[in-house]
C-alpha cells in the first residue's frame, strides 16, 4: 500500500470553512444590531418574524421580512447561473467569482448610511448569503453551512457519538472540523457585535478583508492524501 497525493479543492478546505463562518457570523450580528433587526443568512428567523407580523395584521411590516427572504431565493437562482456560465474555465474558479462578487458588494455597502436605507441593503445582504451557502456547500467532502449553526451541531455531535461507539478516528476529526466551523461562526459573530458598535456600517470591511482572503487562497490546490494499490 503507498500514499499518493493528490489536488483537492481549496474550495472545500478547512480554512476555507472557517473564514466563510466568520463571514456567515459577522453578517447576521451586523444586519441585526445596525439595520434593523433583520437576518442576513437566516431565513428561518425571517419566516417566523414575517409570520408573527402576519398573525397581528401587520402586513407592510411583514413585507419588510418577505423581501429579503425572496433576495435569498434569487441569489440561490444567481449562483447556479454563474456555475453554469464558468464551470471549467481554464483561469479562475466559478466560486471565486461568487467571492469577488460578494466582497466587492459588501465593500460598497460598507458607505450606505445607517437607517431609511435598511430596506434597501438588507436584501442584497440576503442575496449575497445566499450565493455565499449555495456555492460552498462541503468540508473535505462533508456537508456544511456557513451561514447557519443547526445542522453542523447536529452533524458534530452523530460523529462524536459514533467515535465513542466505534473509536473511528476519522469521525472524531469530521466532528472537530464541524465544532470548528461552530467557534468560528460564534467568532465573527463576537466581532460583528464588537466592530458594529465601534464602526458602524464601515465595519463590513472586515468581511471584504476575508472574502478577498479567501479569493486569493482559491489560486492554490490544496494536497489531499489518498491511498492507492502498490
């Protein structure tokens, strides 16, 4: 038996996880302690705060909740017309222009003023997300989000039980990469609240700094161990 190594996908690294978590983190606190109380990436959170303006006849109020829950919708339409268009080109990765696109947008929100303008920049907040989660959707070939923490819990603690029921190394790893995405999630969250409040809306360029990190680090192929016949 010998070790090959073979091109994985920066795409679905752990460090790409990680900084599309605090990505996901920093947005949903930004969103809801500057503009307005609203959900970047959780569009469960919008359904139920759309839902109960419903129940007390609130109905322009809720329209504020159903139109970044429809943006949501589109920039999920919006990334798969992209992977279609660039799928295989030969210079840069259909998920990096979903990244260039995300920074560049976040970079000129950054400058709209706080306030009347909310309805505005919350749905393309929530387009942005959308391409965000519809366009990375694995760690080393694990299903994850990065804009929302229920379904990587879930996935953490199976494989943590399924370690202690079979000492399979490999699940107490999957389990950490998951927790891992968790803490850095919680992560950008801390500094969304933090840098909300010291900078306003200019603290958005946080999230540029690490989307554009992660633009950069897609040049590079990550090394992926496999095991082949001697």
């Amino acid at each position: 038996m010998r070790i090959k190594k073979t091109e994985g996908q920066m795409s679905e690294s752990m460090l790409m996880g990680a900084l599309l978590a605090m990505v996901g983190g920093f947005l949903d606190a930004y969103t809801y302690l500057l503009r307005g109380h609203v959900f970047a990436f959780a569009q469960t959170g919008n359904i139920v705060l759309l839902g109960t303006r419903l129940a007390d006849g609130a109905f322009r109020q809720a329209c504020y909740y159903l139109i970044p829950i429809a943006a949501f919708a589109v920039g999920v339409l919006a990334v798969e017309i992209i992977r279609r268009r660039f799928y295989g080109h030969p210079r840069i990765h259909w998920r990096q222009i979903i990244l260039a696109v995300e920074c560049l947008t976040l970079l000129g929100l950054s400058f709209v003023p706080l306030g009347r303008w909310n309805i505005a920049v919350n749905p393309v907040i929530s387009f942005l997300c959308a391409m965000q989660v519809q366009a990375f959707r694995k760690i080393k070939g694990d299903p994850f989000a990065s804009t929302m923490c229920t379904g990587n819990l879930r996935s953490a603690t199976e494989l943590l039980y399924a370690y202690e029921r079979t000492r399979d190394k490999a699940c107490l790893r999957r389990s950490f990469r998951y927790y891992g995405v968790i803490l850095f999630f919680m992560t950008g969250a801390v500094l969304g609240g933090l840098l909300a409040r010291l900078l306003g809306g200019k603290s958005l360029v946080l999230c540029c700094v690490l989307l554009a990190a992660g633009f950069g680090f897609m040049f590079i192929k990550e090394n992926a161990q496999s095991s082949a016949g001697a």
